[in-house]
C-alpha cells in the first residue's frame, strides 16, 4: 500500500446516506488527516455534519483529535489526546475506559478504519485486537471499541466489533484507504 493521497472521498451507503471528504498532510509531529463527514437518513433518523482534525505518529497511532460535530443537539466538540502508548484525554480530563487504546475510530468515517490497518503493518492472517477510542456521530460520546482486523487476502481485511454485533470484510485500496465498506461506504475519489 502507498501512502496516502492529498485527498480521498467517499459515499455513504446503507445505515446512513451522506459523503466524506478527508485531506491529508504532514507537519513535524506526523500525519493530519483533515475531513467532513454528513449524512441524512440515518439508522436513527438523525442528520449530522461532523468535522475533524486527526493527528498521527510515524508509528500510525492516534496523538490527537478534534473533532466538531452539528445536528438536531447544536454543536458540539470534543477534544482527544493520547500519549502514545495508551492513555487518552477527553477534554482535558483523563479517560481511564480508554487505557490500551492506540487507534480513533470515528462512527462517522471510513477513513478512519485506515489508522489500525497502517499501524500494524504488516498483519497476519491471525485476529489481531485494536481497540479504539470511539467517537458517536451524533452527540461525539467517546466510548471504547474492541475490534479486530485480519488479513484475508492482499487488500481484504476481516473487521469485527463485537459491541456492535458488526462484521464485514473491509477492501482496500492501493493508496491504503478502504475502497468498499460494506453496508457504510464507498470511495469514490
């Protein structure tokens, strides 16, 4: 997989309808990954726009976040920072529920499910867990994800979450972006 392009989209497709537009940068402390995210007819019915600033390490793990995000309950924002080896800050306060977690993974993107597969480079055909600082769409709640990424092919991964009784088989890209996310998206740019 090649690094990734200045800038990649994708249609929403399935539990929401809406797009995602996400540039990519460097600066002295790693990636940024800059996008927007909307969508309407969602699973619940509700609309959002969220936008977000995600800063990576050369190792791919998450370091920091910004993220804002509209809809029915105004606007909000939530602020992450990680130390790297796993303890997080939501909003300047420590968030314990967090601890062991190296990857974002925002409801919102299918950009972000890029982060693990990066990281663990290069992965087996085994389950690796890669739990994940999860941010909801809709009101930017940050929980813990358990999930697991396998290889299951040259650019298919196996992704389960089992809090989210979800699993599908991720495709990705030569730029190391996920191409087809069955059920949630697809890129299109």
């Amino acid at each position: 997989m090649n690094e990734f392009p200045a800038v990649a989209s994708w249609r929403h497709r399935g539990a929401r309808t809406g797009f995602e537009v996400a540039f990519f940068g460097e600066d002295e402390r790693g990636l940024l990954a800059r996008g927007t995210t909307t969508a309407t007819a969602t699973e619940n019915g509700e609309s959002w726009i969220v936008d977000y600033v995600v800063l990576l390490d050369a190792s791919w793990t998450t370091r920091s976040a910004r993220i804002t995000g509209r809809g029915a309950h105004g606007v909000r924002v939530v602020e992450l920072e990680a130390d790297g080896r796993g303890r997080w800050t939501v909003d300047g306060t420590p968030a314990p529920h967090l601890n062991g977690c190296l990857d974002l993974d925002l409801e919102s993107s299918a950009m972000t499910n890029a982060f693990p597969v990066h990281r663990l480079r290069p992965l087996g055909d085994s389950p690796v867990a890669a739990p994940a600082a999860y941010v909801r769409a809709a009101d930017l709640t940050v929980t813990r994800l358990e999930q697991t990424y396998c290889r299951i092919g040259a650019r298919h991964i196996a992704y389960t979450a089992p809090d989210l009784d979800f699993a599908c088989r991720l495709t990705y890209d030569a730029d190391g972006l996920i191409s087809d996310y069955p059920g949630i998206a697809a890129r299109v740019q």
